[in-house]
C-alpha cells in the first residue's frame, strides 16, 4: 500500500496547497488516516480526490473522514 503525508502532496505555489488539502479533509471531499502523530493519505483516496475534485461532495461525503488507528 502507498500512503503520502499531506507534506508530500502539498506544492508551496502549485495549485493544491496545504490549506486545501485539510479543508477538503474536513469537507469530506478527501479520506485522511491519522497514524500516530501523522496524518496520511492512500494512495487510491488521492487518486480519487483528484479526478473528483470538480464535482461537489455527495450528501454521504458531509462531514470529517478522519479514522484514529493507535
């Protein structure tokens, strides 16, 4: 399994910062897992993101997707 931390996909001056990286974690556009102190991205989650990202959040995606794992 490939996992990213929101440093990794964040680009300073591209067009996903990462300000709109945790916006849309917390809009639910976006699956995040917090591992530890870090918070991580699926590689498949970000795929998906990206080629939905121009269509608005479905009523199921409302709300944080935000999963604890100790």
């Amino acid at each position: 399994m490939i996992a990213y931390r929101i440093k990794q996909l964040a680009k300073p001056n591209g067009p996903i910062s990462r300000s709109k990286i945790f916006a849309d974690i917390a809009d639910g556009r976006l699956t995040a897992h917090k591992v530890g102190g870090a918070t991580i991205i699926i590689h498949s989650d970000w795929v998906h993101y990206l080629t939905s990202e121009c269509r608005p959040p479905t009523e199921a995606a409302k709300g944080p997707r935000l999963s604890v794992r100790r």
